[in-house]
C-alpha cells in the first residue's frame, strides 16, 4: 500500500512551488496599484487576479474579473472600477446606480 508521500508527482510539485523570494527576483509583469500611496507593487498571478483595486500587465492597464483569492471562483462583489468589463460580473445589488 503506498502513502501519498511515495508519490514522485507529488514531490515533483514541492520542489517546483514558487519560492515567495521570486516576487521580487524575477518580474512578473503583474502590478497592483497601492490605495494608499498609489504606488505600483510588482507581484504574483495569484494576488493580482484576486486585486479588487487597480491592476496593469507591463504598464497596460488591465480590466476583467476578480476571483476569490487561491481559486477559480469569480467574485462578485463590488467593484471600484464602473467599466462595463469590471461589472459583469458584479451581483446586480453592488452594482453602482
Ligand atoms: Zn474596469
């Protein structure tokens, strides 16, 4: 019987997880813009595609769906951008009048 440890896929997956040192080593392309201080942070696929505030490909400011942070799962909550990309897929009662 083996245990899910014996698996070689799986160790495979360990050794090739990002290291978190990566975001600042090796540009992504993926830049979310600070509240804040509106200062532009380089960072990873999977904080940028959860980003509720403003978001830019290389400089390119990017527009489209949210999704709940680690998943495939669309958010539908409010957002702060009104473009019709940013709504569609906002529940009709967060929607901005
Ligand atoms: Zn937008």
């Amino acid at each position: 019987m083996k245990h899910l440890h014996d698996l070689p896929e799986l160790q495979l997956q360990e050794h090739t997880f990002p290291e978190q040192t990566d975001i600042g080593l090796r540009p992504t392309g993926y830049e979310i813009r600070m509240p804040d201080t509106g200062e532009w942070l380089m960072t990873n696929q999977e904080m940028f595609a959860a980003w509720l505030g403003d978001r830019r490909v290389w400089g390119i400011p990017y527009h489209g769906p949210v999704y709940a942070s680690g998943t495939r799962t669309i958010y539908t909550g409010s957002r702060l951008c009104g473009c019709s990309v940013c709504q569609m897929n906002v529940n009709p009662k967060d929607k901005p009048n």
